[in-house]
C-alpha cells in the first residue's frame, strides 16, 4: 500500500526564556495555526507535564491542551507526540481517547509510546520500570484500547493490567489509529511492527549514507514483525519527527525541499515539523508553496 503525503504541525506548549515565558501554543492557536492549518494535516502536542530548562517554565498539560485545539480548529488531525502510557492508567487513557474521538468526529490519532524521561515520573509518584516491562505494558495498554473503543463489556486479564466490563460509551465509530513512537531494535521495533498503524521515530545518522542504512534497517525489523504477526507491513505509516525553523529565503526552502524529498524517498509519507516559535505567517506560507506543493506533486 501506498501513503499519502502528509504533514503535522508540532505546537511547543513550553513557555521559556525564548518566549517570554509565555506557552508558545497560546500564542500560536491565536497567531500562527489559523494559518498553519490551512495547509497541514494535523496538529500535534507532546506529552509532559515540565520543562527541560527549568521546572518551574510554564509546560501545558498535553490532554488538556489538544482537547483544547480541537475545539478551535476542525479541519486537521490530533496527536500526542507521544504519551508516555505510564502517567496514567490504561482505562483512563481508552476513555479520554473514545471521548476526544467523539468530539472532534473521527480525528483523533493514539499517540503513544513506553515513556522515557524518568526523572518526571519519578517526581510525580509514577513507577518507572525497565525498558522491557514498559513496553510490555504499552502492548497491554494498546489491547485494552482497542477492547474499550470497540465492545459494550469489554474484560482483559494480563500481565500488568487487568480490567472487568470496563465500559467507555458512547464507543467511538472509528476506532483511533495507534501511532506509536520507539526506536529500540530489541524490544519496540518489534512492538511497532505488531501493533502501529503508524510508527514516528527520528532519522538519525552523521549522513545521507548512514541515514538511509539506519533506517532501512529499522523498517526491516519492524517489517518482519508485522509479518509475522500476520500483518501486511506496507499499511503502517512510516511517518518522522523533523525540527527545524521555517525557511526565510528561497534557498532555505530548496534545502528544506531537499530533505523532505530525499527522507520520503526512505519510505516515510508523514512529516511531524517542529518549527519551534515563528513569530510570522510569512514563512508558512513560503513552506507550502516552496516546500509541500513540489514535494506533494513530485
């Protein structure tokens, strides 16, 4: 299967030195998205609860704070970029899932991820577990999901989670698609490759070369766990976190072309941009006139 070329907007819901220390998202939903969204996909907010400057920087809560930007813009998608499972229990994330998908009829995208940062659960009372057995909660956590979304009396019994007719009406008409962020070769690739309808790692490498063999190799595991569970590979999404500014100049858009054009020739078709804080329309519109119309009509 063949993806469409899409593009999502990451809005910082940090407030730092940068910024006044004003949240950046205020600014934007009243400044920059009415804008943005006329050509993006979606929109997406990241998933913790302080800043990584200092703890005291104003950080949106990330339900809150989507749930917000749905209520003001209708014509894009939603994603968590990603949630950390392990800040809240699984249930609880089934139902504001449902209830977030019945709202903004049908855009909401799951997404989700083991957590990393563990100084944050740590400071707010959560357990944080070896890498295996949070990725062996996130696998339960996506069932339980997908159970609530879909039965009146849903009842699991796992390893880590269990729950009992733990209905979630009214249950969503379309189930949410499960975007799941990981990178680690042992244990979430395979993860992806079993349960993602969209995977979003970073590229990462010194150049184009190493790049393209990180990736490759990436995708080839989680290729081989979707086949083997029985899943056709090719309707995952392969879709990348980018962060870089918005080009100003003609050149900076045909370098920022380049980039695009030579990432969706690994097979990726979503683009997640982190554009930091423009503080003008201008340069958005240059990005999807210099930038997204070539790169979607190539």
């Amino acid at each position: 299967m063949t993806h469409d070329l899409k593009f999502g907007w990451l809005s910082p819901v940090i407030g730092n030195r940068w910024s006044d220390h004003q949240p950046i998202v205020v600014s934007q939903v009243e400044n920059i998205l009415p804008t943005a969204t006329k050509y993006m996909d979606s929109v997406w907010i990241a998933d913790h609860f302080y800043g990584f400057d200092a703890k005291t920087d104003p950080f949106m809560e990330a339900w809150t704070t989507l749930t917000w930007i749905a209520a003001k813009f209708d014509n894009v998608d939603l994603c968590h970029h990603v949630l950390g499972h392990g800040y809240r229990p699984p249930a609880l994330t089934a139902k504001m899932a449902a209830t977030l998908q019945v709202f903004a009829k049908n855009r909401f995208i799951l997404g989700i991820g083991a957590g990393w940062r563990g100084d944050e659960y740590e400071a707010y009372g959560y357990d944080f577990p070896r890498p295996s057995v949070r990725f062996g909660q996130l696998d339960e956590v996506i069932d339980i999901c997908r159970l609530m979304w879909t039965e009146d009396f849903p009842t699991y019994e796992g390893e880590y989670y269990q729950i009992t007719e733990a209905s979630a009406p009214p249950l969503p008409q379309v189930a949410p698609p499960i975007c799941i962020g990981a990178s680690g070769e042992q244990i979430g690739l395979p993860l992806v490759g079993r349960q993602a309808d969209m995977w979003n790692s970073f590229v990462s490498g010194a150049d184009a070369t190493e790049k393209t063999e990180n990736w490759k190799r990436k995708w080839g595991i989680v290729h081989e766990a979707a086949s083997a569970a029985g899943r056709e590979p090719s309707d995952i999404v392969q879709c990348t976190t980018i962060e870089r500014a918005l080009p100003e100049t003609d050149q900076e858009s045909e370098e920022f072309l380049e980039l695009l054009s030579f990432t969706r020739d690994l097979g990726i078709s979503y683009f997640v941009l982190d554009f930091g804080n423009p503080l003008s329309t201008e340069p958005i519109e240059r990005f999807a006139e210099q930038v997204m119309a070539p790169l979607k009509a190539g």
